[in-house]
C-alpha cells in the first residue's frame, strides 16, 4: 500500500532587491489588487478569500491577483493547515521603495 502523501503549496517570494519599479507598479495599478494590499495594510494577516475586495471575484482571478502581488514582492503567502495564509511585506517593501505603498494607498479611490 502506498502511504499518502501530503503535497504542501510552494510559493515564490521573491528578493525585493530583484524586484523592478515597474513590477511594483503594474501590481499596485490594478483596483482589486490594490484594494487586496489595503486591506493587508489595515490587519496583519489574512486567510486567501478574505483578501478579496469583494465576494464576485472567482477564485481563478484571485489566485492570478495574489500570484502578481508575490511576484512584486508585496505579499507572502504561507499554509497552516489547509488555509493560504497572506502577510504584506510592508517593512521589506517600504527599505526598497521608500513612500511608495504609503503614497498610492493614500491616494487610492475607495
């Protein structure tokens, strides 16, 4: 018999330092992603559908969303359990873009 075996998810998180301005950028244009890192920014953690700025987004597109916002460097997405747990990389973030995330989130449309 063979035993079963439990496949953890794997994300990539990259090193800020790789990341381009304009990857930042493009991640932080987008309404729902943008809506997504507000409210990392207002708690510390989030589960994966609680990200969600609201309810109608399929999964498919959420899971495209938070893949985008690891690849920039804004989020990090870690499993406990069966749960996709989700943290903003604020202090990371901010030592390679000083003022960035502060001003576009200041100045996002609610």
């Amino acid at each position: 018999m063979v035993p079963y075996i439990r496949l953890m998810a794997r994300f990539t998180h990259p090193r800020l330092e790789d990341v381009p301005l304009d990857l930042a950028l493009h991640a932080l244009a987008d309404p729902n992603r943008l809506g997504m890192v507000a409210r990392l920014a207002a708690t510390e953690r989030l589960r994966c559908t609680d990200a969600a700025p609201c309810e109608s987004i399929p999964k498919s597109t959420l899971s495209n969303h938070l893949k985008l916002l690891r690849a920039a460097g804004l989020i990090e997405t870690t499993q406990a359990g069966r749960e996709m747990i989700n943290t903003l990389r604020r202090a990371e973030f901010d030592r390679r873009f000083p003022g960035l995330l502060d001003a576009v989130l200041a100045n996002r449309l609610a």
